[in-house]
C-alpha cells in the first residue's frame, strides 16, 4: 500500500492507522487486501488495470451501489460499502472499502437448496433503474467450437442454438457471478455472498444459468440439474430457457482460469477434467432427455 492510498483511507475513515493484513485476490480485473483500520477488518478492492478502468470507468460506483441494493434484501450476508473513490484522484485509482465477511468459499458437495434460496430473494427485487444493463460475455461473431473438445458437432449446434437470439424476460437484480467461489461459509453456515462488481439489472436466467454452468463444470452435470431442480421449488413460476446456459458456457475462457481459481480452495480441478464436464455439459443442454 503506496502513501497516497494509505492517508486517502486515514481521511475518509477518521482514522489513526491501517495495515494491510493480506491479499485476497483471486481474479485478474482488481486486488483486493484484508485491512485492519484502528483495528477493524476491512476488505479495499483496488482497479489497478488500465484497460478494465477504461472500459468501465464507473465500476467502483455501481459496485457501492449494487452492496446497497443487495443488503436491502439480503442484510448481512452481502459486505457493507463504507467509502470509495470512483475515479481515484484521492487514492490513486479506483478504489473501494468495504466491511469484512468471515467465512470462505466450500467448492464441492454444497447444500444447494441453501444456496438457492438467497439467490432467489434477490431476484424478487427489482434493480435500481439506473442501474447497468447486463452484457453478454461472449461475442456471437467470435465463438468457434473449442480446439480440445471430443464432441465438436455438439458445440457447432449450441453455437447455432445461440446465434438464434436470446428469449425475452423480465429484468431483476442479478449479481452476475453467483457461484461456489464467492459464497463464504462459516462453521457450515452461508456467512457472506461477495464479489459484486457485476452486479446488473437484467435477466434470472443469466445468474441461473452461470450458477449452474458452475456446478456442472466442478461437480459434474447432476448438481446444474439439482441445482435448477431447487430454484424452482422456491419460484414455481419460473421456467428456465436452455438458450441461458448455453451463452453462459460461451462465456468461459478456453483455459478455464476463473474456474481453476477455485483450487485455491482445495477445489482440485485440472483442466482436462474441465474439458471433459464442458463437453458433458454442452452435450447435456444439447440433447436433453
């Protein structure tokens, strides 16, 4: 931590000293550290590449905002946005403090129906309407069928399924990377729901569908389905389009990176096992019993 970042955080808290603690940074569009400010635990994310600023300048903005719409309906499980600097002419770069959950992330085996249930809450509000619209993190005109696949024909079709155009559904709050990895547990109690800073308004189906495209590739097709199976014991009314899953697996790097992350707690996934669960899933969205 540079100077500047530490009397930023000294000023807008009020307070006499602060420390870094650790790093909890697993991703590659930020870092973020364990604080301790006058001996409270903190969480400070910093944006600190110039190519994710420039294309979301307000990212830190929507993330306070997305804390604040989340706790509302989720309260103590989402971290608390204490202070943040959008553009980083205080701090020097785009920064955000926010409270610290304890707990941490359980890859496999998870109570699915305990996992459900909040995500399900969140989707019964509705996003702040000046909230960011959700984007696809695929493009149609760039997928081709992956180079280490076994069941090529099967992603040709799911390409084709896709480039159909995406169904019409109502938009609610998403938080847009619901998974295993950012789901905190403590003593085997949910303890924290993290990671907001792609929070949207947009679609269900685009966080079901990321959940399941998660399960499926660290567990294998069976939990997406149970998965599913469990979202629609809380919300009958849902009925879930395929055409979700399937953008949602175009969304996945060809390396697998953000799902190899979740080695780092003890997930044990290699990415040959990857390659063959995509497969697997993709043959499964492809051909449905």
């Amino acid at each position: 931590m540079d100077e500047v970042m530490r009397s930023w955080i000294l000023e807008v808290l009020g307070a006499n000293d602060v420390r870094e603690v650790r790093t909890l940074t697993f991703g590659i569009s930020s870092d973020m550290r364990l604080i301790e400010v006058d001996g409270i635990p903190l969480v400070l994310r910093r944006y600190v590449t110039d190519e994710f600023v420039n294309e979301l300048p307000m990212a830190v903005a929507y993330e306070a905002q997305a804390l604040t719409a989340a706790r509302l309906v989720l309260g103590n499980l989402v971290p608390e946005s204490v202070a943040h600097d959008v553009t980083g002419a205080r701090s020097g770069c785009p920064s955000l403090i926010m409270t610290y959950l304890p707990g941490k992330p359980v890859i496999h085996g998870l109570d699915l129906r305990r996992i459900v249930e909040p995500l399900a809450l969140l989707h019964a509000r509705a996003a702040p309407k000046d909230f960011p619209r959700y984007h696809h993190w695929f493009d149609i005109d760039r997928v081709a069928i992956p180079k280490w696949t076994k069941r090529p024909e099967t992603w040709a079709e799911l390409i084709d399924a896709v480039g159909g155009g995406e169904p019409s559904s109502k938009h609610v709050l998403l938080h847009r990377d619901y998974h295993p990895g950012n789901l905190l547990w403590e003593k085997g109690t949910l303890s924290g729901i993290v990671d907001w800073p792609s929070s949207c308004r947009g679609p269900r189906g685009i966080d079901v569908a990321h959940a399941r495209g998660n399960l499926a590739l660290v567990d294998g097709v069976g939990a997406a389905e149970q998965f599913l199976r469990a979202y629609r014991q809380i919300v009958p009314s849902y009925d879930h389009d395929p055409w979700w899953d399937m953008a949602d697996l175009l969304s996945f790097d060809s390396d697998f990176a953000g799902v190899i992350a979740f080695n780092a707690f003890g997930a044990e996934l290699s990415i040959e096992l990857l390659y063959s669960r995509a497969d697997e899933w993709a043959h499964a969205l492809t051909k449905p019993i």
